[in-house]
C-alpha cells in the first residue's frame, strides 16, 4: 500500500505543478510550453483550478487510498482522453506538440489509477 501511496501523492504533485501557474502564472506557464497565451484567460485559469483541485483529490488518495476510489475513478476519466484531445489539436496545428508530452504524464497516471483499482477490486471481491 506504501507504494500506491506514492505514486498518489506525486500525481498530487504533478497536478499542483502544472494547475497553479495555469491558474496563478499563465504566461510563464504557456511559454514553456511553447505556446501562445489565449485571450480568454478566464477559461485558462479555471482549468488550472480545477487541475489543482483534483491535486488535492491525489493528496487525499495519497493519505487513505481506500476512502479516495471514487476520486481515483473522476482522475482516469479525466487524464485518459487528454492526449486524444491534445494530439489532434496538434495535427490541426492549433497546439505545440510540448503540450502533447505533457498529456503523456496524465496517461501514466490514468493507466496507474486503473491498475490500482482494480487490483483492489479483485481483493476485495476475494477477501
């Protein structure tokens, strides 16, 4: 369980690293992605709040990993479309393909959040 504890607490970090410049810093953010600021930064910052907040989600998983499954099945419906959605935005040419890499981090974790619940799941269903 140390380890599933682990790896929740650095998605909570991965998430606070990129949520709060997207919500607090949005310039600095989107330069090193390599990309333009949009102008409806409204729309920028509620993302990068909203990725902080599943952070938060993380950290709760990270402290009772048990009492945060529901969380953990919000996170892998939320990381797993993204490279979906971020890949053809960069075939379209409307996204830098440093965004792309980027959502690669989110499928890892999305593919580590299943296999911890259903590796849970099998455990309960067999204690």
């Amino acid at each position: 369980m140390r380890a599933w504890k682990a790896v929740f607490a650095v998605a909570a970090l991965f998430n606070f690293l990129v949520g709060l410049p997207v919500l607090f810093a949005p310039a600095a953010f989107y330069a090193a992605i390599g990309q333009p600021v949009p102008d409806d930064l409204l729309s920028v910052q509620t993302v990068g709040l909203l990725i902080s907040v599943f952070g938060v989600g993380y950290a709760m998983a990270a402290r009772d990993p048990l009492q945060a499954r529901p969380i953990l099945w919000l996170g892998i419906l939320g990381k797993a479309p993204l490279p979906l959605l971020v890949g053809l935005s960069v075939l379209a040419g409307r996204t830098s393909p440093g965004a792309f890499g980027l959502t690669l981090v989110d499928l890892v974790f999305a593919a580590l959040f299943l296999t911890y619940l259903l590796r849970r799941r099998r455990d309960v269903v067999a204690g």
